[in-house]
C-alpha cells in the first residue's frame, strides 16, 4: 500500500466520486487514478467503492472505515508538513479562515487588520457559509478554523472555544409605530413583518425556539444571509429587520433606528472551533488571541491537552 494511493482514495470522495475531478486537483491522468484504486482494493482484497459499470455510486461498508483512516492518515501528513514550516519557516504560510458573513462583516475586520499587519508573510483566506458548512470544513480540513454562533459547537471533532456573547437588535426606518410604541414585546415584534437571517444562520434556531415558546409565530416575509441586505429591504419598507447588534452602524445606518431587544432574547455564543487533531501554526494561536483576548497559546493548548 501507498501513501500516493491513500491520497487519491481521499480525493475521489472529496470530489463527490468524480475521478475525472480528482485527478485534475491531483495533477495527474483518470486512468492513473482508476488503476491505483484498483490495485489498493486488490491487495486488500475487498471492494471500496460501489459501482455501477465503470462510474463509481458510493462507499462500500469497508470502503467507509477506509476512508475514515485515509482521511486520518491525510491529516497526520499535514501536521508534518506544519511542524515542518513552524520550525523552518515560522513567519509564511497559508491561513483559511470559515466564517458566517455577519463575523466577517462585522466583527473580524479589526483582527483581521492586526493580524495581517502582524503576520505579513502568510497568506489569508475568509471562506464564508452558514454555520452548518463552517464545521464542515473545519472538519474537512479545508479552514483551519471556524468562527460561529450555534451548531458548531456540536461537531465531535471540533474543539469549540466561546469567544463572545451577543445578542439582537431590530430596524426600522424613522417614524415606524415601534419607535414610539413603549417597551419592545414578542407579541409586538410577532405583529409586523420580519426580515431576519436566513434560519440556518446566525443564531435563527433560538430566535424561532424564543417565538415558539411564547406561543407565537413569527411573520417572517423574507430571509437572507447578508445583514446589509436585510437592512437594504427594511429601508424599502419592507418589513422590520431582526439582526445581531454588531451589524447595525450608526454612521452607516442613519436612515434606520435602532431598537435593542437583547431583552426579549438570550444571547448567543459565537465559538471559534479547530479540529482537536489539529497542529496549529504560531500564526493560528496569534489570530486566536486576537479575536479571542482570553485564549492566549497556553489556555488553547490546555483545552486542547497539549502539553507546553
């Protein structure tokens, strides 16, 4: 067995089973692929994949402890491949970042800057989804970390550190009955129409979960994943906006009022998450600081069981 056939194993199933795909992210034919597929399966005596004729359907049962120790094997070789640079090549190297677009937008950029700034020789890249798919490449080993609120903080192979609270605030342009209307309630906010983050995004699971205990269903008229694109409709009239207080700019955003409803809604957790396998680079603890102040590189490695 090789190390070569264990990397095209992993790349064919990273490629939705495409061999053509696979061997064009690995520089190589499709008929160099298929052979090396084949002769893997050959010493170990068992089929990997399903087939359908030549086109490859799915994971056999085998074929899926397989590929969970290749993809194991592929992880190892990149912390070599990190020790390596770390101690090589300290101040250069490649950073992916996954985050949701409200952190992006609104609370990285300040770290961002810094760390650029700090750490010009590494290249940085922000890849943006909603929480489900940060995870995801968190877990794939496509970002190195990933910043967001709620469900990443379920993924098993993550390492979830809480990196701040926050909580809502909802928009209306000025002269809107809830600007005079008194205290903000559910039932007021449950009266008019809402335009809020798409659901699988920040923090919508607990803002439906808040209605669903009041016995109230939200008119929710239309989602988005961009807060400026809530604000956009909002100003339009319409319907009011529901987002996180971090995306409401008082200079930016004079032509809509503020209401803080951090008191109709319990605050939200935004997690930065890394795979607990994960070797990270002197650049990684730095951003982590960064966006985190009270995770400096000992308490991450204490909650990662790294010794110093």
């Amino acid at each position: 067995m090789k190390l070569h056939q264990l990397r095209y194993l992993h790349e064919v199933v990273k490629h939705g089973l495409n061999i053509t795909n696979a061997a064009d992210a690995l520089y190589t034919s499709q008929p160099g692929v298929s052979k090396q597929i084949q002769l893997i399966e050959e010493e170990l005596g068992l089929q990997i994949f399903k087939r359908n004729g030549k086109r490859l359907t799915g994971l056999t049962e085998p074929g899926e402890q397989i590929l969970h120790l290749a993809s194991q094997v592929m992880r190892d070789i990149e912390n070599i491949k990190r020790v390596g640079d770390e101690f090589s090549d300290v101040e250069s190297g490649t950073f992916t970042i996954a985050t949701t677009h409200t952190q992006a937008r609104y609370k990285l950029p300040a770290a961002v800057k810094a760390f650029m700034s700090k750490h010009p020789g590494v290249k940085l890249n922000i890849h943006q989804g909603n929480p489900s798919q940060v995870a995801e490449q968190v877990v794939s080993g496509e970002a190195d970390i990933g910043i967001a609120t709620e469900s990443i903080s379920s993924y098993s192979e993550l390492l979830c550190l809480p990196c701040y609270h926050w909580n809502r605030c909802v928009v209306v342009p000025h002269g809107h009955p809830l600007v005079s209307g008194g205290l903000l309630t559910l039932e007021k906010l449950a009266a008019f129409p809402l335009i809020t983050y798409d659901f699988a995004f920040t923090g919508g699971t607990l803002v439906s979960k808040t209605f669903s205990d009041a016995g109230l269903t939200p008119n929710v008229v239309l989602t988005a994943i961009d807060a400026d694109v809530i604000k956009t409709y909002v100003s339009l009239g319409l319907g009011v906006g529901l987002l996180a207080n971090m995306a409401y700019d008082p200079e930016r955003d004079t032509n809509l009022v503020r209401i803080d409803v951090s008191h109709l809604f319990p605050d939200s957790t935004t997690y930065l998450g890394v795979r607990k396998d994960a070797f990270l680079r002197g650049y990684m603890y730095s951003f982590i600081e960064l966006i985190a102040p009270h995770f400096n590189r000992a308490a991450v490695n204490s909650a990662m069981k790294i010794s110093e």
